[in-house]
C-alpha cells in the first residue's frame, strides 16, 4: 500500500477501533460490516483472498434465482444509493423503459465531492466484491455490458481493478456464460482524466461516450431512460454495488435488521478535519448520530487538542453546514433534510473554533467554481463572482456591500429561500432542504452553499474581515488631515488614486 | 514523439474493439498518448481521431476538459498538493508555500531540470489523511515539511522509480480481455431482443 500514513503500524489497537497499517484511514470498530469485511487482510484484493472468504457466493446465489426475483430482493431491502442522492437502487433499476434493450451499467467511480474518502477504498481494498456487486446488479436489470468509470487520478485503484478484472474473467466469474449459465457479461475498466462535474450521473454518460463531461439537459431526469448511446443506462456508485453481495449471501431480512427502516444496512463515513482521530468508519445507517461520528471514542473521538466544535459539514462539500445544535441528527435522509442540510456522500468535515470561517467556505467555493463545466450562465459566471468576492473578504479588501452582493448572486443560481440549519445562539429556524435552481445540475448552487451557511451561522466574522474606511471625497477636504486612522486611510486613498 | 507507435496503436485496437462505439475510447487513448510521450501532442491527437473515427478538433475538444491531459512537457514528477477544505484545515497552505521553496518555483511551474512540475490540486479522496499530495497520482499522507523533503529527495536520486513510474503512466497494469472469454461490445442498434438469462417480456409482466 501507499507508505506515508503518520498512523500507520502494525494492527495497532486504539480503544475499541482497529486500524491496518494496509489500510490507511480505516477504523475497524465492533460493528457489522458489510463492505469492510476483508479490510483486515493485508491481500483482501486477490481473488485467492476473495474466493477464501465467501467471495462470489452472493453471485451464486443471485445466479439460483430468476433475474426478477433478484430485483425484488433489492427492492425490498431498500438499498439506498450511497453517490450523494440516497436513492433506493431497486427502484432505479425498474425506472428502465420496459422492452427496450441493450441496456447498460455504468458504476460511478469518480469519488471527488470534498471530504468524500469511501469508494476508492473500495476499490482498492477489495476490488472483487465490487465485480460481484456489478455482475449481481447487471444480471437482476438485465443489464447487457458494465462499464467501470474509475477517477483518473486514482492510480492504485485502477491498478486493483485492472487485475482483479483480469483474474475474474480467466475464472470465469466475468465474460460469456458465467459459472455455466446463460448469463453473459463484460465489465469494462474506463478511467477517467481529472474533472469532478463528470461524478454527475448525465456527465459521467457524456465522458464515457468520448465527450467533454458536462451534465445533460433534464428532463429525462434518469439516464435510466435515455443514457449511454441514447440507451437505457443505469448508473450506480461503488459502495452501492458493494452492498449487493453482502445482501445475497445474508438475504433481505439480514440486510433491514441493520439500521432503521429508512436507511437500512450500514454506510462509510469519512471524518476528516479537526478530530482527534480522522478516519474512515463503516457506521450502522440510520441511527448513528454525528455527535457519535465526531465525539464517539470509537470514531473520531472527539475535538483535537480540547478545541470546541465550531461547525461541521455533514455531507461532502455541496451539504449546508450544522453546528452544534445539530449534533443528535442521526445519518437518516429525512431528519437531515429537514434540519436543512443532507446525509449526501458520506463525508464529514469537522471544523473548531481556530476555523476562520471566510476561509474556509472560500476553500470550498473556490473548488465549485473551478470545477464548473461553463455550460449554465449562473454556475459559470456565479460561482467566479462568489469566489472573486470572498477572496476580496478573506483578503481583508471587502466592504459590506460585498456581503449582499454575495446573496444576490446566490440568489441568481438559488433563486428563494436558501436552506440552512437552526442555531439556538443566532434565534434561527431551519429552512429545510432542497432549494430551487437555476443550473443543470448541483455544481453551481454547490459554490454558493459554503457562502450561505458560513455567511448565515457566522456573520460576524465576515464582518469583522471587512475594510474598516471612510469613502471623502477628494474635493470635500476642508479640514486638515490628523494622525486617525480613517484619514490615514484617506490619505492612501488618495494617493492611490493618484498613482 | 508524435503519432501512437505500433505497440500502442494494437494497444489502442484492443481498447476500442470493448466499446459499442469507438469513441468512448477517446479518453483512455488520450492516457495512452500521454504516456508515450508525456504530454499529449497533436499528432497524437490527430492519431486518435483516425482510429475512433472522429476529427482531431473533436478530439482535442474532449482532452482540454480534463485536467490530467497536458500539451506541453510537464516535468517528470507531477506533483499535486491538494488544497480543499479538509486539507486546509490541516495546513496545506503552508505546505504548498514549503513546496515552493524547497523546489524553488511557483505553483504551476516547472523546475528547470525539468525534473519535478508542482501544481494546486483539488480534493484526492484522502481527506482523513489530511494534508496529501500525489506524485503522477500515487499518495502521500499527512504530509509534514520534513517529509516533503525527503520526498523530493528520493525522487531526485532515483530512489522511488519502482513505485512512481515517470509522468504520462497512470496504471501500471492494464485490463486484458482474453479472446475466449469475452462476450464482446455490440453496437447498440443490432440488439433489440432482451438477454438471454432475462425472462421473455411478456412473461417479465411488471416488474418496474
Ligand atoms: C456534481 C455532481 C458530482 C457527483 N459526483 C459523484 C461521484 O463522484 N460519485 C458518485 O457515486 N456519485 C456522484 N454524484 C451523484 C451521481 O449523479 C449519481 O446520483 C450517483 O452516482 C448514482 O448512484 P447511486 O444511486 O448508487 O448513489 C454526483 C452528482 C453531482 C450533481
Ligand atoms: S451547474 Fe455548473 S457544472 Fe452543472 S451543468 Fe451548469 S455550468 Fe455545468
Ligand atoms: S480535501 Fe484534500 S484529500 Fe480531500
């Protein structure tokens, strides 16, 4: 594995959480784990590894049944996507126009939204459960070629799949007729070159047919309707996948006894920030809280150094912001919706009270803006204007009339009410997710979501960073100029414009 | 330098024969071209086109999307130190500004040994291993000043070269199709019945 963890050693045990050097991030805990559950060996990527712990069983017992049977046990153990949208993949798959073949899958394997750190350990630690989810999901749809959409900068991970493809087709688990029965299936390792928009389901199409990765008009909403090469196409993330093996082998009721009703089954969540123990946990979905995720001994385990927690953001980068009020949220899709924020991908970025807050929303931005793909006029020009302004503020040149004109473009891309969470300090209401859009898709109110939580819950410290200057004009100096500061300012001023 | 070499060019068929349209090969054949040469050239562009069947222009359309496509000579160790939030909570900042001057150039610039490119990157889903760069996109973690250097250092003398292969290579190792296995890409438009293992659609009643 990649040398460099400052965590790394031996199985090193850290209260209840056990991490492998092999790993690095991964805390394993006393939990059930359902994708995770070869990461504590060190060859968890080789099919001998795979084949020795129960790998291709759950594709076995998929392969036992009628294809539609198959789906209906996807569809009844409400497999929630873990991309970033949390829709449940049984009902995806029936969203495909009845009759009309050849149809595909495409995997997201992109893993780029900020704090998202999951999928590629997937792929890298045990390549092969994703083939078999992929091949479990391909055969229940009637899915007739898979694609593997693997981010270009995730060289290791391409590496593991590469071999772990190679490996299966020459056992027979991938390619024509599949352990002897009618089930025929290719899987396609395509890579990536660097571009977060094309982690969107409709770009992620456009890349993969040879394209720049910009979004496609909606509707249809579902590239289950018109996808790759105008076909039906499903497109699912990698933990998704990973899930359906474990649920073939263990059966439905197996899967819905972990979790709630809602969000059943576990999910990987990345804490990352300032936590006393960052890391990567598979959680039990539904019911573990973020006040578990961040102070929870065999989680993060708390604030750094004994800092307070100044606000965290519970979804990857595009999720608005919680502070500690919302602490006792539990991962459940419905309750962070409301509270105004969402579960999304996973990723929980943890911020103390050392956080200069401008900046850090600017870090942010910054990422949004850059990665829009131009084709919306608010995503384009927004989200530069958004950065262009908080690097101003950050950089101690704002004045308040750039905190408005912060909203008002915000305003052009989320026209309305912006959702944003309740503080018990401020005497805030939550306004409930989603918001409207003037985008194609989510890169463009994504820019302006840091502003808006940090500009919402931490006004003040945008205040604090503005100009402190007196506008005289040059023609109204009646009096002499003395030593305060805002003729000192003045006077620079003028020099200023004189220079 | 210049248009794929026949070695590539096989490698190129192989690739494209797994697509139901030789076009989706663009991408994977612009990492090809990068990395026989380092950087993607137009010749190379214009290469491509011919074998997916589309014009250089469209290709080069596709390439400049994407950031891990250059067309200059990058140096020989890409360096990306990432910049996003979980990154700049833990001081990639002043990583960067070490970066720069252990290497002695700006962000976005190449050493004049040609030896080493350093650029601002963008989230590399290691974010619990904050702060990270990649070199030619293998990590490093929780990366301090110290071990920076040492870094630079290994690289400068050759000691990484099994790990890191030069810029250009993404994946050391490739998928491979064996001939007797695969079932093998069809265009679209020449199937219309369901696959075999699915139930005949009348029989499939509504399972939507
Ligand atoms: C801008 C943007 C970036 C996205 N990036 C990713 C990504 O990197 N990986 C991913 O799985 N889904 C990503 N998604 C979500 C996908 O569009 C899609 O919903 C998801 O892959 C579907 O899989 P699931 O239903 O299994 O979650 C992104 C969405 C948007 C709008
Ligand atoms: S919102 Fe931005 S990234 Fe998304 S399609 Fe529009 S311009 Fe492109
Ligand atoms: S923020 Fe640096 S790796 Fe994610």
């Amino acid at each position: 594995m990649d040398a460099g963890t400052a965590s790394a050693g031996e199985h090193v045990v850290t209260t209840s959480a056990t991490t492998y050097s092999y790993t690095p991030g991964f805390y394993a805990g006393d939990r059930p784990r359902i994708v995770t559950s070869r990461f504590e060996y060190e060859d968890s990527h080789t099919i001998e590894r795979f084949l020795a712990t129960d790998g291709y069983v759950g594709l076995k017992a998929a392969l036992a049944k009628p294809a539609p049977a198959v789906h209906e046990d996807v569809k009844a153990a409400t497999v929630l996507g873990r991309g970033g949208a949390g829709f449940p993949a049984g009902t995806k798959w029936g969203l495909t126009p009845p009759g009309v073949f050849p149809r595909y899958l495409v995997v997201n394997g992109d893993e780029s939204e900020p704090g998202t750190y999951k999928d590629r350990l997937l792929m890298e630690r045990d390549p092969h459960q994703l083939i078999e989810g992929c091949l479990i999901a391909c055969y229940a749809a009637g899915l007739s070629q898979c694609f593997l959409y693997i981010r270009g900068e995730m060289a290791v991970a391409q590496e593991r799949v590469a071999q772990a493809l190679n490996d299966a087709y020459a056992a027979g688990y991938i390619g024509k007729n599949i352990l002897g029965t009618d089930f025929s299936l290719d899987i396609v390792l395509h890579w990536g070159a660097g571009a977060y928009v094309v982690g969107e389901e409709t770009a992620l199409i456009e890349s993969l047919e040879g394209n720049r990765g910009m979004p496609r008009l909606k509707p249809p909403y579902f590239p289950a309707a018109i996808g790759l090469y105008g076909q039906p196409t499903i497109v699912n993330n990698v933990e998704t996948l990973a899930n359906l093996p474990w649920l073939m082998r263990h059966g439905v009721e197996a899967y819905t006894a972990i979790g709630t009703a809602t969000s059943p089954g576990t999910r990987m969540m990345a804490v990352s920030g300032h936590v006393k123990r960052p890391g990567v946990f598979e959680v039990i979905n539904g019911s573990t809280t973020f006040r578990d995720l961040i102070f929870g001994e065999e989680f993060a385990g708390g604030m750094r150094d004994g800092a307070t927690l100044k606000a965290f953001v519970p979804g990857g980068g595009s999720a608005p912001w919680f502070v500690e009020d919302q602490l006792d949220l539990p991962l459940e899709g419905r309750a962070v919706g409301a509270a105004g924020s969402m579960v999304g991908s996973g990723a929980v970025m943890v911020m103390d009270d050392t956080t200069d807050i401008p900046a850090a929303a600017l870090t942010l931005t910054a990422f949004y803006a850059h990665e829009s793909c131009g084709k919306c006029a608010p995503c384009r020009e927004g989200g530069t204007w958004l950065m262009r302004i908080l690097e101003r503020i950050v950089a101690g040149h704002g004045t308040s009339r750039d905190l408005d004109q912060l909203i008002q473009v915000g305003q052009t891309i989320c026209p309305g009410n912006f959702p944003h969470a309740s503080s018990e300090r401020l005497g805030l209401t939550a306004v409930p997710f989603p918001y409207k859009m003037t985008t194609i898709c989510f890169v463009g109110p994504s820019a302006y979501t840091p502003v808006h939580s940090a500009l919402t819950l931490f006004r003040d410290e945008f205040e604090a960073r503005l100009m402190k200057r007196t506008f005289i004009p040059v023609t109204a100096v009646s009096e002499p100029a003395t030593a305060d500061s805002t003729s000192l300012t003045a006077a620079s001023m003028a020099g200023t414009v004189h220079s | 330098m210049a248009r794929l070499s026949e070695d590539n060019v096989r490698i190129a068929l192989e690739i494209i024969g797994r697509y139901p349209r030789a076009k989706s090969a663009t991408i994977p054949l612009l990492h090809l071209a990068q990395q026989q040469d380092g950087f993607v050239t137009n010749e190379a562009m214009a290469h491509i086109g011919e074998l997916v069947g589309t014009t250089s222009a469209e290709v080069l359309g596709t390439a400049t999307f994407y950031e891990m496509f250059k067309f200059e000579p990058v140096g020989k160790y890409l360096v990306n130190i990432c910049g996003t939030m979980s990154c700049a909570l833990l001081g990639a900042e002043a990583l960067m500004h070490h970066a720069e001057h252990t290497l002695g150039i700006k962000a976005g610039s190449t050493t004049p040994d040609g030896l080493f490119t350093l650029e601002h990157a963008e989230c590399q889903a290691a974010c619990t291993e904050a702060p990270t760069l990649q070199v030619n996109y293998r990590y490093r973690f929780r990366v301090t000043n110290e071990t920076f250097d040492q870094l630079i250092d290994d690289l400068r003398n050759g000691r990484l070269g099994d790990e890191i292969p030069a810029h250009g290579t993404v994946a050391k190792i490739r998928q491979r199709i064996p001939a007797d296995r695969g079932v093998g890409a069809v265009a679209p438009e020449d199937v219309t019945e369901p696959p075999a293992w699915m139930p005949a659609p009348q029989a499939q009643g509504s399972t939507s």
